[in-house]
C-alpha cells in the first residue's frame, strides 16, 4: 500500500560530484557513499518500490534468505527514525515490494502493508520452520534488542519480547554485543562478541544467554542454519561452526589478506566475498578453499556491507548498495538483476 507522508524539510548538496539530499532531522546519519557515481539510479533495474539508497538517511540491507522465488531481506534505516522493513525481490523479474514494516520511498510515498508496528533497526531475518519469519530487533539502548515473529501473506508482526534481559549481571558480567553481525537459529539470536579478553559468539534467549569463545579474534561474520551457526572472522578468513550445544566445529583455518566482507552457506560450501571482487568457497567437508575474481560491478564496488545469499548450488546473489546481482560462483560472472 501506499500512502503520502510528509517528508523533513531536506536540502540538497553537492559532494564529489553526487547529489544527495540531507534531511534536517538526520544530521546525526552518516551520509551515504558518493565515490563511485554512475548512471544507475535506484528504481533504474526491476520495478517495484523504489528505495532512495543514495540519500539520507542511510538505508541498508542487513540480513536475507531465498524463498519460493524471492530474495527476503531485511532493511535498516539509519538516523533513529521509526523506519524499517522487509522486502521481497523477485528473482525473475526484480520487482521490489515491501512485505512487513514501512518506508518513504525515493518519492516521498509510504510503502506498508498496515499489518503491525515497524521495524525499527531491523538486524536480521530468518525464516521458521513453521512458515514463518523471525526478524532480530536492535536499538542499542537494550541489552540485545528483541525477536518478531512475521507472517509472510499478511505481513502482521508479533512482537515475542526482549532478549537476555537477566545477562549483563550473569557470569562474567559479559560487555554488550558489538553487532557486526548477528543471525537467528531455533528461537534465539546468535550475535558477533569481540570485547577485550572476550572474543566469539553470544547466543542470546528470553530466558537468558550463553557466550561461546571462538578459536580466533573476531569480529566474526555469521549465517544461521536451522541447527547451527556457521562463523567467518573478518579479518583472517578464520572459517567454523558452532550447533545449538554450543559445540565448535572449526572448518579452516587463516587464509589471504583482505578482508571477509559477507558469508553465505550453501549445501557444499561456504562462500566468503573478500575485499573488492575476490569470492572464495570453501569446501564444508574438507575445508579446501578455491578462489575467482570477480569482474567490476555495475555501479562500481560495495560501499558499505555486501551481503550474500543462496539461490541454488550453482546460483548465489550478491547484494552491493542496494543493488542485487545474480552471481555464478564457478566464473563469476554477474547479472544485475533489480536496484
């Protein structure tokens, strides 16, 4: 649905050659980046909504999955706005639509479907076993945010409540999740910890929580399985999994120099984007790894966090600044696909 809302008074600027527009309630936002300017413009690929990447304030894709046809992804809005969603991608068509939450888009229209409350800083989406799709809340004033319970059809959301409430006074007096990443297995959040003398996972529950060292320094990259969470370090290559015991289970070790910039996990391999235009897959029975450069990207290299995701054991997507690009990770070729 979607319905006019009034917009900040906004004033436009001139930054290295990009146009940007500057809400006057979001100074606070980080702008958002202006190195690689081109020609595409956000609604130029796919149809749909259209969501304002190149302005304030920032927006972001946080976390997703593949289902039934559709890339699901979550999208925080920065700048302490009461904005959020999810929002589907056609894979055949690149048509985008807003399926929980609500958001201004590049016109100054809301798109919602007026079904629950919105998505303040949406950190991670998943789906249940049930049907239905958990999304992992954050505002950082709380201890590890909150989980809603999401209806796909509809998309009216159920708030389940606040997360390890009783940790911060609980054993080793635990310092607050960093958030460089965090993802949903079974009902509880996994999420990145990287504190002095404190470094691997927290697994953060209603009822409480549990810290679980990693074998390396972290921060950590994370993707959820239905049975376990598997870890990138960001800064070694450092490749693992933890189950819902708590078990680690270290796959590789450190390899290359640059810089683990997303994680995705398919049936035989799990997928690292490193640096600018390296994806390396590493073998989830053996640990070997392979590596292929990536051709440059349409509209120039990730800014900000890519993201990728699975769309078949011969199909990945990769999302670079709100725009969507089918993926071959045996050529590396690419197809941008919606922006």
């Amino acid at each position: 649905m979607t319905r006019p809302r009034p917009l900040p008074i906004a004033l436009c600027l001139a930054l290295a050659g990009c146009s940007i527009t500057l809400g006057l309630d979001d100074l606070s936002s980080e702008p958002p980046p202006c190195a690689e300017c081109s020609t595409l413009t956000p609604g130029s690929v796919g149809s749909g909504v259209v969501i304002p990447w190149d302005k304030l304030p920032r927006r972001e894709v946080v976390a997703g999955f593949v289902q039934t046809g559709r890339l699901i992804v979550g999208i925080r809005v920065h700048g302490g706005l009461d904005e959020g969603v999810v929002m589907s991608v056609d894979l055949g068509d690149g048509r985008r639509e807003i399926v929980a939450g609500w958001i201004n888009d590049a016109y100054g229209a809301v798109h919602t479907p007026d079904t629950g409350p919105p998505l303040v800083d949406v950190r991670c989406v998943r789906p249940t076993a049930k049907g239905t799709w958990l999304a992992h809340l954050w505002q950082g004033f709380d201890f590890a945010g909150r989980l809603m319970e999401i209806e796909p059809s509809s998309g009216a959301s159920t708030d389940l409540g606040p997360l390890g409430e009783t940790c911060p006074s609980g054993p080793g007096a635990w310092s607050w999740p960093d958030l460089e990443d965090s993802t949903i297995a079974g009902q509880a959040v996994f999420a990145s910890w990287d504190a002095t003398d404190l470094s691997g996972v927290g697994h953060l529950a209603k009822g409480g929580c549990d810290f679980v060292p990693l074998p390396s320094e972290g921060p950590f990259l994370l993707h959820g399985e239905a049975d376990a969470v598997w870890y990138a370090d960001a800064k070694s290559g450092v490749v693992g999994s933890v189950d819902l015991a708590f078990k680690v289970k270290p796959l590789s070790a450190a390899a290359g120099d640059s810089a683990v910039r997303a994680i995705t996990v398919s049936t035989t391999h799990v997928y690292l984007y490193r640096g600018e235009s390296a994806l390396e897959a590493v073998e989830r029975t053996t640990g070997v790894r392979h590596s292929v450069t990536l051709p440059a990207l349409q509209g120039g290299p990730p800014s900000e966090s890519p993201h990728l995701f699975v769309e078949s054991d011969s199909k990945l997507l990769l999302e670079a600044d709100g725009r969507f690009f089918r993926l071959d990770p045996n050529s590396g070729a690419t197809q941008l696909i919606s922006y």
